[in-house]
C-alpha cells in the first residue's frame, strides 16, 4: 500500500506544466551531446557535469506528475540522453576523442585543459589519424599557411589558418599551442 501512494498518478493526457519541459528536451533530443545538454562546444567540464545534474533534476521532478504515457517514454529518453551525453562530455579521457571526430578543436583544448597527458592525446590522436587518411598533411598545409600571416604580422588570417589546421587534426598539441599563443597574444582580433 505505501509503494502504491508513492506512485504518480496515471493519467491519459499529457500533463501541460510536464509538456512545457519536456518541449525543450524534444528540440534537442536528436542533436549531438552538445545540443542535448544546451551547451556550446568549448564548455568546460565542470559546467558539463553542472548541467548534466540540472537537467536530470528537472526532469526527475517531472516523474511525479500525472505523465501521460507518451510524456513517460518521452522523460526516459531524455533522461538516457542526459546520462549518455554527461558520460560523453564529462570527462576529458571520454570528451576527448568525441571532439576530435567532430574537428571540434575548441572542445579538444578543454580536454587537455583539464590534465590530459601527452601520450593519453597522442594515442587517441594515432587512432584519429588512422581513420582520417590525408587529414594531417592538409593541416600541415594550413598550418604553414598560418605561421606565414603570422610571420607577416598578420594575425586575424594566422587565426583563421591555424583554425583550418585544428579543424582537420585537433589533437595536434603543436597547433593547439600555437594558436592559443597567438589567441592570447592578440585579444584584439580575437572572434571567438
């Protein structure tokens, strides 16, 4: 009798403060983990973790409500992609090869922000490369390009070649350093 009163009522119709929520998660469901999180690609991972938590207490509230049962498959899959995306994206050793695949360099740096060492990016890089033949002398290519306009004091163009170059091969630590170098050296044209 008292697993039966902790039960939510059950309910044909959709509950509508339930469907406001859930609404939102709807948009995003389909999305990368990003998107599902509502997060910007060069998060932190602390705030990853912040939001995963967020979003799984909003939707555990929800679960006492009268759900009608689309709005119950619909809170589960939300919560399964919350989990599956915090895993993702809530730590660097996970997060790392995830951006690398999707040439999310910004994303890559905050991995190795976070402490990652040198032989832990660079065998996930081997593997990147290995599935991405050609990526690593087209960002050579880009790279040069940059250290060139940088050369001729031209920064914005340096930026916009050293971010090709990390786009094609973001765990190359070389060029993460590079750019982030001249980044901090010249806020001014700086767009990010």
């Amino acid at each position: 009798p008292a697993a039966k009163a902790a039960l939510p009522p059950k309910s044909d119709r959709d509950d509508p403060i339930a469907e406001a929520a859930l609404v939102q998660y709807r948009k995003r469901i389909n999305g990368d983990h990003y998107v599902v999180l509502a997060l910007l690609q060069d998060a932190e991972i602390p705030e990853v973790r912040a939001r995963g938590r967020e979003a799984k207490r909003e939707l555990e509230a929800l679960r006492t409500r009268a759900l009608s049962t689309e709005q119950k498959a619909q809170l589960e899959t939300a919560m399964k992609k919350i989990e599956a995306s915090v895993e993702t994206l809530g730590t660097a050793q996970s997060r790392l090869a995830y951006d690398a695949l999707r040439g999310n360099f910004k994303g890559v740096a905050r991995c190795i922000a976070a402490g990652l060492t040198v032989t832990e990016i660079d065998a996930v890089r081997a593997t990147f490369l290995q599935s991405h033949t050609g990526a690593e002398a087209r960002a050579h290519v880009k790279f040069l390009s940059g250290n060139a306009f940088e050369t001729n004091h031209q920064g914005p163009q340096a930026l916009a070649q050293y971010e090709e170059a990390l786009t094609l091969d973001p765990l190359n630590l070389r060029y993460q350093q590079r750019y982030l170098a001249l980044k901090r050296r010249s806020p001014q044209f700086v767009k990010s």
